[in-house]
C-alpha cells in the first residue's frame, strides 16, 4: 500500500514533533487536490499581520476572525486562495463560484461577488500562497515520518488564531496518536 493511500481532499496533514523546517513546523495542513501529478493545501495555523481588507477589500467584511490573511505555504505567496464552509443545507452544484473539497468545505473564486456567497457560508478564510508536492513528493516525506494524516472537520479550517490547532487535531485522535500534543515545541526547554 503507497504510503499516501489515505490521502484525500479535505484530509489533514499534521506536521510530526520531529519535522523541523520552519515553512511547516507544528502545522496542520488542509488538503484541497490529492492525485497523481501532486498535492496542493494550506496551512490553516499560520496567520499573518495583514488584514484581508487591505488586500482584497470586498472580502475583508465577510472572513473569519481574525480578519487577517494566513499564510497558505510558501509556494507563490502573492497568489491567494478562499476556503469556506458552508452553511448547513446549502447545496454545492447550486452556488456559483465555488468548487467543493469535501462536504461542506469549498475553495471560493475571489473574482466572484463575496455579496452573493456570504448568506451561504458559515465562515471563510483567505490564504496567501500554499504548500504544494509533486509525484510522490508527498508519500516520500509520508514514509519518512514527517506527516500524520488524518481526516479534517469543517471547522478545522475555521479554528480561531489563539487556539492550538496541532496540538487540539492530535489530541483527537486517541492513543497513542493522542500523546504527541504533549511534545514541547523546544525539546531543550523541557
């Protein structure tokens, strides 16, 4: 079985305790694309300084708190992407602009009219740049321990910016996944 097997839109991509690169370390990564050619997400705990409406104005009113613009990954950063999470009920083929992930979870065209899309969302939030793999990039560094993959909830791409989205997403998972929250950010300060 290919190490990235469960791999799938809407599929969380924890960083392990022991991946040290500083784009990824203690992320928790959304999965939007999952095939053959490559992976594309984003980081959903990196928030930035920069307020969506000094970025993209029309949208700024309608995102998440904090307002602010997450960085995505560090692939092409002046590109943004939206995701959103639908509002209980609404029904994907029917809204335009949006292109589902998994479940309620959808990407948003920014060119769209943000007017007609906010009575369908229960949240959005905007991501500058994403993290992206090429072939087997992924399953490599899957193999080599440097992601836990689990399944995502909707509202993990919502989580506020104070919360600790690794260490809650870990602690879900049960044993002994579940201990890993418990790892210190700096092993030399434990």
């Amino acid at each position: 079985m290919r190490p990235d097997a469960e791999v799938e839109p809407g599929s969380l991509l924890v960083a392990a305790p022991t991946l040290t690169d500083s784009n990824f370390q203690r992320t928790v990564v959304y999965l939007i694309d999952h095939r053959s050619e490559g992976t594309l997400g984003v980081v959903l705990n990196r928030p930035s300084e920069v307020a969506v409406h000094d970025v993209l104005p029309a949208w700024g009113p309608h995102v998440t708190r904090p307002q602010a613009v997450y960085i995505g990954g560090p692939v092409e950063q002046k590109t943004a992407l939206c995701l959103a999470a639908l509002r209980t009920g609404e029904d994907l083929s029917t809204l335009e602009g949006v292109v589902g992930v998994r479940g309620p979870v959808a990407l948003v065209d920014l060119d769209a009219d943000p007017d007609v899309l906010v009575e369908k969302v229960r949240g959005l939030r905007v991501f500058a740049g994403y993290a992206g793999w090429g072939s087997r990039q992924l399953a490599g560094e899957i193999e080599r321990g440097d992601w836990i993959v689990v399944p995502g909830l909707p509202d993990d791409v919502l989580t506020p910016s104070g919360v600790d989205l690794w260490g809650r997403v870990l602690r879900r998972q049960g044993m002994p996944t579940a201990l890993l929250a418990t790892y210190p950010a700096d092993v030399h300060r434990n």
